[in-house]
C-alpha cells in the first residue's frame, strides 16, 4: 500500500499500474498494486487512516508524462499457467 500525493495526473496513475501488470505478466506471477492518492498532503507528508490502518509516509511519483502510452488503450492479459508444461 503506497500513499502518493493527491495532485498525481490519472494518466501517470495508470502508468504505474501498466507497469507493475507487466511485470506480472512477464514473472508468470499473479501480482497487485495499491496506490493511494491523498488530497491535500504533498511528498514527506504524513497520511494518517486511522485504527487499525495506521499511516503511510507520501511518496515521490516520477513526474514524467505517460499519457501517450495509457491512452493507447492497450490491454495486457494475465498471466495463464495451463499453458506450461
């Protein structure tokens, strides 16, 4: 679970999310992301949830745009293991 600042574009977003499928797909692995944008907190803030979540530090997120990738709406399939040997 990664807490990123609130002002993070969605593009940028769906890049990390692109990126970590691929490597799933890539490993044969069954993998999974969980990125929290928090409104209002910058990088080096602090996001309290509360209970029994707890907190998470706000982490820097490349700033480099993706949105000529995303918006190429490709689709990257999940890793199927009944294909193997």
């Amino acid at each position: 679970m990664i807490a990123i600042p609130g002002k993070t574009k969605a593009t940028t977003i769906s890049g990390i999310i692109a990126d970590e499928m691929a490597i799933g797909m890539v490993n044969q692995k069954t993998t999974a992301v969980r990125l929290i944008p928090v409104i209002g907190k910058d990088v080096g803030d602090v996001a309290q949830f509360g209970g029994l979540l707890g907190y998470a530090p706000i982490m820097p997120v490349n700033e480099y745009d993706c949105s000529s990738f995303v918006n190429r709406k490709g689709r990257i399939p999940a890793p199927i293991h009944s294909f193997k040997n």
